[in-house]
C-alpha cells in the first residue's frame, strides 16, 4: 500500500478571485516510526516524475512501504530536519541556508519546461521570451503568435525560502533576478499546484520540471525550436538541466540507507530509466 499526496485537484476559483487557496492537511507522520515502512516529503516533480513509482517498486520488491507527500523542496527539508519524515526531495542545488546535518544525494537528471494549457496554439518559446514574461514586459498570447489573451502566470512560491522550481528558474533563466509583482503573477504554493492550475487555465504559463510535466495534462514548450524530452536532455541539445535530489540525515537508519542503495545501484538507476526520467548512468 502506497500512499500518495500530492496529486490532489485544486480550485481554480480561490486562486483566480484573489480569495486564496486554503490546503487542509491532516497531521501527516507521527514521530514515531514503524521498521516496516518509510515516510518522505518533498520536490513535487519528483513526488509526481519518479518518486511515487519508486516506492511502489520498493515495496514491491522489499516489503517495505514507503509514504511519500509532495508539498515542495522547502517542506521536505523541514519535514526531516523536524523527525517527521525519514528522507526528503529536492530539485534544487544545496543552498548556503540549508541544515549541514541533511545530505543532498544526486539521484537523476531533469530539465525545467515552460507549460501552457493543451489548447494553446503557441508551440516554442526563447530564453528571452520568457524573461520578457516573467519580467511583465510580454503580456499578451498574440505576441508570441497565440490567441489575444492575457498571459497568466502561475509561480511556486512557498511561504518560507525558494522552491526547487523557482530556485532554479531564477538561476537559469532570470538571471538571479525575482518575477515582477504584477496582478497576472500569481505566487502559489508548491509546483504541484502550479501545474494543476495551468491544466485549467487556457490563457497559463508556468515553469516546471520535464520529469512531472510530462505526466500532466498539459503542452510543454519548445525552447529555441528544441522539445524537452530525455534524449534531447541527454545529447544536451535541451538546455536547462538540472539534478534531483533525494535528502538524507548525515547518518540515515539502516532501512533508509538500504533504500539510498536500491536507488543508486543498477537495478534502482535502470527502474528510474524505465519511468522516462534521465538516471544518473544516461549523462555519465
């Protein structure tokens, strides 16, 4: 039995009245932990590209369940840094910030992609383009060939710290700078939502990773006329790679090690492969 969070519906109306979005969460884990299961948290695109699959094959596999949430990169770091889960996500570098005491472990390759809703004509984008959305400087679909309609923007931004999604959009593709503060940016909190929301609004643009938006219902972009795609990652003709992490305690259980192991050996790099997701043996 595997339980997964994170692939929950959202409302659309809260996010675009203004009102807000309101995400009831029951208690997740206690401290305690039974030997014969594992609780994560964490990156949404790994939750919903890999990690989700991953336990079930564990399980599977081992006998061991592993209970896995989304949530994003910032609650799966406080989540182990607090005991209440046994490791976490992350698609995002280490960060000055970040606990010494928490290991970041590279488990496979990602690339960010900008996501439009299915129907929008708009095939490609550039680098700059995006910058000139984000930036508020490119408003209108028509611009970009698509239908004359305002551009909604749609942002991971947790309540503490940077998202995995936005920490790295900033650094690849903004320059190190922040979106402006326009009314069609609208800051949500994890990727997960962000990409539930494009799925229901025609005129939404977001960033997300190709691991998680390949699995939603959504068109992701081509950049410079390159599709994102795990032998376009690969050859790096894709631009914008990037690694996902899985995050351990400096000196996990054994259970949690003897799953780092399964993820790192052959057998767990060529399941993760099989998933459509680039492992660490496709970019030596």
């Amino acid at each position: 039995m595997i339980l997964v969070f994170g692939k929950r519906r959202v409302s659309m109306t809260l996010a675009q009245t203004g009102v807000g979005l309101v995400v009831m969460l029951l208690p997740l884990f206690s401290g305690a932990h039974a030997a014969d299961f594992l609780t994560a948290s964490g990156c949404s695109v790994s939750n919903v590209g890999y990690l989700s699959d991953l336990a079930r094959e564990y399980e599977r596999r081992k006998g061991i369940k592993i209970y896995v949430r989304g949530g994003g990169s910032i609650v799966g770091i406080e989540d182990l840094r607090s005991g209440k889960v046994d490791f976490a996500a992350a698609c995002r570098n280490r960060e000055s910030e970040d606990p010494d005491d928490v290991r970041f472990v590279q488990v496979a390759w990602d690339a960010l992609a900008f996501i439009v809703h299915k129907s929008n004509p708009v095939d490609s984008i550039t680098l700059d383009q995006a910058r000139a959305i984000y930036a508020g400087q490119l408003k209108n679909w028509a611009e970009l060939g698509g239908p004359n309609a305002s551009i909604k923007v749609f942002v991971s931004r947790p309540r503490r710290g940077l998202s995995g999604v936005e920490s790295s959009t900033r650094a690849m593709v903004l320059k190190g700078r922040e979106p402006a503060v326009i009314p069609t940016i609208t800051p949500l909190a994890s990727t997960g939502i962000v990409e539930q929301m494009v799925e229901d609004t025609h005129e939404g643009f977001a960033t997300t990773g190709f691991s998680s938006g390949r699995k939603r219902n959504v068109k992701m972009l081509k950049v410079g006329g390159v599709s994102p795609g795990a032998r376009t990652i690969v050859s790096g003709k894709y631009p914008l790679k990037r690694p996902l992490f899985l995050l351990v305690p400096r000196q996990p259980k054994p259970e949690v090690q003897r799953f780092m192991d399964f993820v790192l050996s052959r057998e767990g790099q060529k399941y993760i492969k099989s998933l459509g997701v680039v492992s660490l043996t496709d970019i030596p």
